[in-house]
C-alpha cells in the first residue's frame, strides 16, 4: 500500500499513466488498478519510470479483464515493447500478484 505523499511525488508519471489509459480506452478501474501497481513499487531511476508506467498499465488490463497488446501499451506511453515485455511480470509481483505461466 502506499502513502498519498507518494501520489505527490509521482504525480508527473501518475499523469502520464492517466493520459496513456485514456487513449488506450482503458475505464476507470482499469486505471486505478495500474495507478496501485505503478505506485506499488515506483522505481528509483528517472530513466527507469515511464517503463513502469507502461508495465502498470499493461498489468492492471490483465487484472481487470481489461487488457491491452504489449505494443499498443508500449506505443501509448513512448516506450518499446520489449520494455513492458521485460518488465511486466516483475511489476505484478512487485504488486503482490502472482504473474501467470503463460
């Protein structure tokens, strides 16, 4: 769980991740879930946050039934696929979910 101070301090990716969700025409749970996920474990690295924006994203489609391509994520946030490909299953579990075997 995090605090809301961590809402403040993130609150320039938090944003990315919201405008990224409403052209991936995610609904609202959907982005609340990957707002949890991203904050869960928000990286150090500046470099290191939009590819934990695009993870979130792609994690919380998965947890709601909602989900979307690794590529359309990637392309909706500015980062490769291979990024959310690499970073996805560490991000779940981060969050305290257990990522399928798939």
């Amino acid at each position: 769980m995090h605090r809301a101070r961590d809402e403040l301090e993130h609150e320039e990716w938090l944003d990315v991740l919201e405008s990224a969700g409403e052209s991936l025409d995610l609904d609202s749970e959907t982005r609340s879930q990957a707002r949890e996920v991203f904050l869960s474990a928000v990286p150090d690295a500046q470099r290191s946050k939009r590819a934990a924006v695009a993870a979130a994203l792609y994690v919380a489609g998965i947890l709601t039934g909602n989900r979307r391509s690794q590529e359309t994520v990637a392309d909706a946030v500015g980062v490769a696929r291979l990024t959310v490909q690499n970073r996805w299953r560490d991000q779940m579990a981060a969050a305290g979910f257990e990522p399928p075997e798939w």
